[in-house]
C-alpha cells in the first residue's frame, strides 16, 4: 500500500514539472495595430512599376492597321500580353469603319483605403485623340481600298482610368493581397459630323469599345494579379516597406498569420 502511494506521488510530480515545459513550447502570437495609412503606402510602393500600355494601331498592310502591342507591366517585371481586336463596323453596303487605340498609358498608381481593402487607381495620360479611325470603301471590282473622303473618324477618351481592389492578407509569413477586382471607365467623345453623317454609328462604336475593351482590360488585370510570383513579389515589397516594418522591427523574426480590419488600423497576427 505505501508502494503504491509513492508512485502516484511521484506520477503526479512528474505531471506537474512537465506542464512548465509544455507551456514554454507552445507558439506565441502578438497582434500589432498598423494604420491602414500605413498599408496603404507600402501597396502604393509595392506597385510602383504597374503600367498598363494599349496599342493596337501600327503601320498599313492591305487594308488593316491592326498591329497589337497592348500589355500589362506587373510588380513582379513580367508582361502580360493584351490582345485588342480590330473594331470593325459596317456604315453602308460598301462602306466599312475601323478604330485603333493609339499609345494609351496610365501614370502612376495611387492607393487608398476603402473599408477593408486597398484601393490601387491610374489614370491615363491624355494626348489628344486616342482611337483613331480609319475608312474603308469597297471598288467597283470587289477590292477594297481606304476612303478618300476627309472626315473626322479619330474619337477622343475622356476620363480615362484602372482601379484595382484588393484585400491585404496574410502571404508566407508577409502581407499579400486577394481578391482582386478590377474597374475600367472612359468617356467617349466621337465628332458630331460623323454620328450625323451615319445615323445610329456613333451609338454602336461606344457600345461595343467600352464593352470590348473593358471586359478585355479588366479580366487580363485579374488573371495576372493572381499569379503567385505576383503575389509573393508584393509580400517580399510590404514586409521591407519602411511604413510597415517601423511597426515590426520588435519581431524581425516572427511571421504574420492574419490580418484583420479594425477601423482606421488593420490588426496584423504574428507568429514566432
């Protein structure tokens, strides 16, 4: 009996010195308030070299001037190709129109913060008449040939911008983003001789540029963003970005797990 009772005795020690232990092997965690003012400009620094370059207007062969150079420039120096078709439209029975975009960039990219997410906006830079407009004519024989009447065919881009909108996550042990959204606007401002010289023209070409190159614009941004060297290229810029790592420095060795929106702060989770 008194056997017995020693070794719970000694069990229940054992227990008991262990549990010390157990707790200095768990991982620790601290939560650190950064200003999303903060985040925002190290997503600002991060994208820096984005650039959106739309082109589909070169030299004339036959009766086409469709020589596609569009592409999209992301954080990580890769391209991606944006192929612009050649917008075609049918004026009379022999009579054809066709736009090109003609050297479209945007200017830097300024971040904001809307609610829970960053808000990444461009502009582009205005140099006059952006789409040009090229007339074809149908001969005698079938051929086709360009018009040689002078007409106002080019149409001017007003207003002109990209905004993208991500929400900052946790990515490898840095912060990231996800979901990206993209947003394509423009005003169109066609000459008024041509809308009365066709009737009903000027309407179709808006519809069909603003739908055509905005869904092209927006799903190749989106495709690209969620490419992971994107990504990882973007966490390798925030994590150094000096508004964020002033908050970290403490912890230079510790990974973030989680970050979560709290009004004016995104609270950023670190792990040891």
């Amino acid at each position: 009996m008194k056997l017995a009772t020693q070794s719970i005795a000694l069990t229940t020690l054992l227990s008991v010195s262990l549990l010390p232990l157990a707790a200095q092997a768990k991982t620790e965690t601290v939560d650190i308030p950064i200003p999303k003012a903060a985040i925002s400009t190290a997503f600002n620094a991060a994208f820096s070299s984005t650039k959106l370059h739309l082109d589909n207007y070169g030299e004339k062969h036959g009766v086409s001037w469709h020589e596609d150079s569009s592409y999209i420039l992301f954080p990580n120096g890769s391209k991606k190709q944006i192929p612009i078709a050649e917008h075609e439209y049918e004026i009379t029975n022999g009579r054809k129109l066709k736009h090109y975009i003609d050297n479209m960039n945007t200017s830097s990219l300024q971040a904001s913060i809307d609610g829970n997410r960053i808000q990444m906006t461009a502009n582009f830079e205005s140099q006059g008449e952006e789409i040009k407009g090229k007339c074809i004519r149908k001969k005698i024989n079938g051929n086709w040939t360009e018009c040689s009447l002078n007409m106002e065919r080019d149409i001017q881009l007003n207003n002109t911008m990209i905004s993208v909108s991500l929400i900052p996550v946790a990515y490898k042990g840095s912060i990231s983003f996800s979901n990206p959204e993209a947003d394509f606007k423009t005003d169109l401002q066609i000459s008024s001789k041509l809308c009365q010289a066709f009737k009903g023209i000027c309407g179709k070409i808006e519809k069909r540029i603003k739908n055509e190159l905005t869904n092209t614009i927006e799903t190749k941004l989106v495709q690209g963003l969620n490419n992971e060297d994107v990504k990882s290229k973007v966490a390798h810029s925030i994590k150094n970005a000096p508004s964020v790592s002033k908050y970290l420095d403490e912890f230079k060795n510790w990974k973030v797990v989680k970050i979560e929106s709290k009004g004016s702060n995104y609270i950023v989770t670190l792990s040891n």
